[in-house]
C-alpha cells in the first residue's frame, strides 16, 4: 500500500506531525485532517487544522468551512488592510433572480446542489435556497425577493479542484454545457462572451493546467451565467492562515501526489536513501503550497 493510500484508507480522521521548529510554532503540535460531519455546511470538505498538543495551548480554532476565496490569478499576495476587522463578515448568499421559480427549483436540484429551504407566505412571497456541494455560499430565488431582472446574474463562479470532472458530472445529468476553455491574455474586446479575463475563449484546459486558467461555463434556464473556474492552489496570502482546506477527497489525493513527487526529487538530493519522517514532510509541503509560502527543497 502506498504512503497515500496509508493516509486516505484508514478512515475519516488522519493525524500528521510536523518537526519540531517547523510549520508549526510548538513542537508537539500536529495537523488533524478532517472530514466534516454529514448535514453540516461543509459536508464532504476535508480540513487540515493546526491543533496544539500543549495542554494549556490554543493555537487557532478548527475549521469547518471550505474557502472558495477569490478566482482572480497572479503571484501578487494578497494586501492586508492595515487595521484589519475584528468581526468576521462571511460572504454566504447570493440572490439571483428568475421568472419562473418552479422551474428553477427543478433545474438546481438537478445540478445535484443540496435544497435547504422553500417556504412561503400567502401568495406573493416566497423563497428557495439552495447551496452548491461543498459550498459556504448559497443561493436564493423565489417570487418577490429581488427586483433584478430575471437572468440579469452574470459571472457566478463555481471553483473547482478538478474542471473535467465536475464539467463531465454535469454532462451527466444533463445539462447544457461549454467546452472546457482558457483564456488569452488580457483580451477585452472579442467574438465571445466576457468573463473576468476577456471576451476571447481558447478550446481546452490551459496547457499548463496552471491554476485559477482553465474554465466551463453553463446557464440556468432564465440565463444567469455560471462558470467553472479550477484551482489546483490558491495564489499567496489568499487562504485562512488557520487552515489548509480541500473540498474532496479527489483534491486531497492530488495535494499528496504532488508532495510524493517533489519528495521524490528531495530524497535524490539527501543521497537517495529512504526519508522516514516523509509524514512530516509531506504535511510541510501541503500546507505551504496552499498557503503560497516558499516550498520545502
């Protein structure tokens, strides 16, 4: 059985250390990597939490959210205000208008987005939300909930680990979808429909398959537009520093090939010889690579 198969197979709750000195500020601390319980808001996320092991300790509160953060590209790091809120503001709903609400209903419940309510009052007023797997954000329509108009939503992104997975689920519950594309640089004016990085849509995955390039785009039968955007790893400063987050097991699976890989090379450069504390290591390059921090050699 291999190293990652050993860390997926042995049930919902994994626990790695980390060195002494290392990512983490104690030496007794560890990462748990969770995943949530069923009929929470992040159900099927999996969380990787620092979690002080000293006693009298709280290095940050565990997690249960899965970030989608933003969909724009570059190496920049993200600024922090200088004097940041002291109250969390979590973006969790976005109203989208429709004309025919029944309608709407039965084509998100055929995404396979999970229904959390649909209740009204009298005749005039009522409201369904639904929320995207994996999602902490919602969405709500209904009759009499927004003035917009009806298909008016445009640029709603869906962030995804893996495009040709989620693209080909779609596909199966048959909805009308895009060709995966990328785009070609800033490019404003063009033949296509504008999407956050110009009106120029190339066929395919980016061929890199960098991440935060590669996109799909589908509709709901009043028109508001909805895109797939996959991200493979967030650009700095642009995730929870408390939490290395990922949505699937699919997305976790993929983080640990690519440090079994870069792990590979790092035993060729120490002499080729077996590295066992490649638990520690592993969790290190993780969470730096989500955190857009400098990479263990």
């Amino acid at each position: 059985m291999s190293k990652i198969q050993k860390l997926l197979s042995t049930g919902k709750t994994h626990t790695i250390s980390t060195e002494p000195g290392g990512i983490l500020p104690h030496p007794e601390a560890k990462l748990d990597i969770n995943m949530s319980a069923p009929g929470t808001i992040a159900e099927n996320a999996l969380v990787l939490t620092a979690v002080d092991a000293h006693p009298t300790a709280a290095l940050r509160p565990k997690q249960s959210e899965v970030h989608m953060g933003s969909t724009l590209e570059g190496s920049e790091p993200a600024v922090e205000p200088p004097n940041a809120q002291s109250v969390n503001m979590k973006f969790e709903v976005v109203v989208i208008p429709v004309s025919d609400v029944d309608r709407a209903k039965r084509f998100y419940g055929e995404l396979g987005w999970r229904l959390d309510a649909d209740f009204a009052s009298a005749d005039d007023f009522r409201v369904i939300q639904f929320t995207p797997p994996g999602s902490v954000c919602s969405v709500i329509f209904g009759k009499n909930v927004t003035a917009a108009t009806p298909g008016s939503a445009q640029g709603l992104y869906l962030i995804v680990s893996d495009i040709e997975a989620a693209r080909n689920e779609l596909l199966g519950r048959g909805v009308e979808i895009s060709e995966i594309f990328h785009h070609a640089g800033s490019v404003y004016v063009g033949r296509d429909e504008p999407y956050l990085f110009g009106r120029i849509r190339i066929s395919g995955p980016d061929p890199e398959r960098g991440s935060y390039r590669s996109y799909a785009s589908f509709s709901d039968p009043d028109g508001n537009g909805w895109l797939f955007q996959e991200l493979t790893h967030r650009a700095p400063g642009r995730v929870n520093a408390g939490a290395t987050t990922f949505i699937s097991p699919a997305e976790l699976a993929a983080a640990l090939r690519r440090a079994a890989a870069a792990h590979g090379e790092h035993e060729k450069r120490t002499g080729g010889t077996h590295d066992e504390n490649w638990p520690d290591w592993y969790a290190e390059y993780i969470v730096r690579e989500q955190g857009g921090k400098d990479l263990p050699l």
